[in-house]
C-alpha cells in the first residue's frame, strides 16, 4: 500500500507508523463533572469499521508530519490524503489523491 504524503508524495506504507481513528474530538472542558468519562471515550473505544475511514498516520522515515488519510478499510484504497488538522486543503501542495487498485496489500 502506498499513502500519498502531502510533502512527500506517494510513499510505501512501511515508512509510517498508524495511530488510528482521525475522526475522535477531544473534549473541550477537563474541568467538566463527566471530563474523566469524555476523556475515556476520546482515548479508549476504538470501532472496526469496513469501508471508508479517517485515519492517522505519521511520516517516520519522511518527513515526521502527521497525515490524515481517507481509506477503506476492505479494498485498502486511499481516496485522499492531507496534513492532519489542516481545514482547508493547501491549494500549494499537488493533489494527493490516489487510486493505485495495483498495490493493495494489507497494513501491518
Ligand atoms: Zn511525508
């Protein structure tokens, strides 16, 4: 599998390490009565999705940014890619989606 780095280009899966769901929000309020439950959920439940997921990824032996990725998670193809926290797409970085049905294999 390769993943399209933002900076780098698309590169083997192998040079990232995966963190996980890119779609959790951490809670806002560590002060609130329900913090410790807002802050388990946020950390702890992982799901299993099939099908198209966010995910995160960091470019270890790149370019050490964080990248989310948008995959599915059957057919391993990635959809797109960009710097995670990033809103808006930068219009500076050449499109990073990629459909490369040639070079599926499963992600360690
Ligand atoms: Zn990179």
């Amino acid at each position: 599998m390769r993943i399209p780095c933002p900076y780098c280009g698309p590169r083997d899966a192998h040079e990232f390490s995966y963190l996980g769901d890119a779609t959790g929000t951490r809670p806002k309020n560590p002060s609130a009565p329900d913090a410790i439950l807002a802050f388990h959920d946020y950390v702890y439940p992982r799901g299993n999705p099939a099908g198209s997921h966010r995910e995160l990824w960091y470019h270890t032996n790149g370019c050490r940014r964080w990248v989310e990725v948008s995959r599915n998670t059957l057919t391993h193809e990635i959809t797109g890619a960009r710097f995670a926290g990033a809103s808006i797409p930068d219009a500076s970085v050449p499109d990073a989606s990629v459909s490369d049905a040639s070079e599926k294999e499963a992600v360690s």
